[in-house]
C-alpha cells in the first residue's frame, strides 16, 4: 500500500473521504491532522475521531491550527451543520487525539520518511504552510499532495473563490509555489463528473457496517439538501471524497499541468486559482512553468464503482 497522511476540516464530504481512505487495501493511512475549515477545531477534531473509531482501523489523528494564518475567515457551518457532521449526533468518540501538534507530526513524518510518503489535503492548507514555514528541508521530502482545492472556471465560497482557498490564501499560495508536486482537484471536475448517486448509497445501506453506514447517512443528507439545485435528487458531488478517488486510482483522471497562481488581493477575487491557459504564451515560453497537475475530467462510472467497492468490502 501507498503511505499517506491526509488533512483534513471534517466536514461532511471530509467524512465520506476519511472512510474511503481508511477503508482502502491501497493505502496506508499513517496520520491524520486536523486544521480549523469548515467548522472550529474543536468539532473537527471530535468528527474526525469519529470517523476513525467508526472505520474500525488505528490511526493517530493530531490537532492542528485553530485558525487561517491571517486570522479572519468564516466556517461553512451553513454546508456542514453547526458542528460539521450535518446534523448526525454520535457519542463522544472513545479514542483520543494525540499530544503532538499536527505540524510538528507533520515535519517529523515526512523527515522520517523515505521519500515515499504523499499528503492529501481536503481542508484549508493552513497547517501544510506552516510545516512548510517551519523546516526549509520539508519541501523536498514530501513526495505529492494531492488536494481538494481552487475552481478552474468558478468558486463557491464567493464567484470566484473555492473554500479552502478562501478559508487560507496565503497558506495556499506558499503551498502551490512550494515545488512540491502537486495534483489538484477543483470544484470543475467535482460538480462536472464526481457524483455519487441514490444506487450506490443503497449499496451502502445494505452492506450495514458502521463505516458505510455513517456514509449513507451523510449522502442521504446531501441528496435531501440537493433538491434545492436539481428538479431530483438522484445524485450528490462530495468534493473531498473524488480528491482520495482520483489519489487511490490516478488513471480514472484525465489532467493536464498548468501554472497556477493564488490570488490573495483582489477586491472581488481574493481566494481564487488563476491558471495559465495561454496555450500561445507556453509555446513561445513566456508563461510560467506548470506547478499544478490538474484533474480535468473523470470517469464517474469507475469513481462510482471503486467507492462502494471499497466501502463495501468487508
Ligand atoms: C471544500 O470545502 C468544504 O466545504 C468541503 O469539505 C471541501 O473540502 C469544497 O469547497
Ligand atoms: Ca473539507
């Protein structure tokens, strides 16, 4: 298996993703950090615990930062729930978080490492930054991220700004000039290519273990709260759920690379992910180098199939 560490803003689609990682034969989940996002800490903390009890695998989860570098953002506690797992109540987890900050795992994991160690990200990349800020030689040893981050067309959090850019700017913008490698999966392929429809969340059900139920619960959520957008509810697109799909199998992805920026000034656009789409400009070699390998498109049916394969695996 592929050794990962995730970061996370548990969050409801965080929750759906958690499971399919933890889940997976294909990885080996070796962490997990939590950064302030969608909702505060404290909840993401206690749910990501949650989800990590429920999956009936060990993990160590660690606490991160309580809040963006510059201070001020808002929570999406209007898309998560007051407390970021929808309005679901479970009890108190009985696992622990562990002594360790999460930025101190995570520059003593991937220095550990043998270069053979990725990230996925699926909240703010507050912590990300500050590890990054803290030790020069942790850039070259984190060996990809993979994120659930930026729009190529359009945002969410405002016109032109995705949530977990927005929720951080300036920790994204040190990220995406980091040199790591870096693949991206935007809300554009997420919202074009990444549903996961009422059959499979039968599935689900019917499989009945407390990780797949869990899941259910959450998609039945998101089903119900999408007959505002579509005439039915057939389907949902949990963002950070196709950002481990697309880590577990690259090759249901279609991407390309692309020089992308983050905007951290605009009037109207702080937050958003400026690509380089010149294709004249990279020709004559007046644009920037490609930093980011972005997912472009992806086959739903595969998604689809390897979800609730590996959910319903026993
Ligand atoms: C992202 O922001 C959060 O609402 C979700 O958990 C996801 O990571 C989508 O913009
Ligand atoms: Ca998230």
């Amino acid at each position: 298996p592929r050794k990962v560490i995730i970061d996370c803003d548990t969050g409801v689609d965080d929750a759906m993703a958690l499971s399919l990682a933890l889940r997976s034969p294909e990885l080996e989940v070796v962490g997990i950090t939590c950064v302030a996002g969608n909702v505060e800490l404290e909840h993401v903390i206690r749910n990501t615990l949650t989800v990590v009890e429920l999956s009936g695998k060990r993990v160590p989860v660690y606490a991160g930062a309580y809040r963006p570098l510059m201070g001020a953002w808002e929570t999406a506690a209007s898309v998560h729930g007051r407390k970021g797992f929808g309005d679901l109540e479970y009890p108190e987890p009985k696992i622990r978080v562990e002594a360790e900050h999460a930025v101190d795992f995570l520059v003593r994991a991937f220095l550990e490492s043998q270069n053979d160690l990725d990230l996925i990200t699926i909240g703010p990349l507050t912590n990300v930054a500050l590890a990054l800020a803290k030790d020069a030689r942790l850039a070259s040893k984190i060996r990809s991220i993979t994120m659930m981050a930026g729009g190529i067309n359009a945002g969410n959090s405002t016109p032109a700004a995705e949530f977990n850019i927005y929720a951080d700017p300036e920790a994204a913008d040190l990220v995406f000039r980091s040199g790591i490698p870096l693949t991206m999966i935007a809300l554009d392929p997420i919202m074009e290519c990444g549903g996961i429809y009422v059959a499979d969340v039968e599935d689900m059900e019917a499989a009945g273990t407390p990780w797949c139920t869990l899941v259910s619960r959450l998609l039945r959520r998101n089903l119900e709260r999408m007959k505002i957008i579509y005439s039915d509810n057939l389907r949902t697109n949990p963002p950070d759920l196709l950002a481990v799909g697309v880590y577990i199998d690259p090759s249901i992805a279609d991407c390309e690379m692309f020089h992308v920026t983050v905007e951290c000034r605009g009037e109207h656009t702080r937050g958003m992910t400026l690509l380089d789409r010149r294709m004249w400009a990279r020709a004559m070699g007046l644009s920037a180098k490609p930093n980011v390998n972005v997912v472009k498109t992806v086959d739903n049916l595969r998604y689809r199939a390897l979800v609730v394969d590996t959910l319903t695996a026993h």
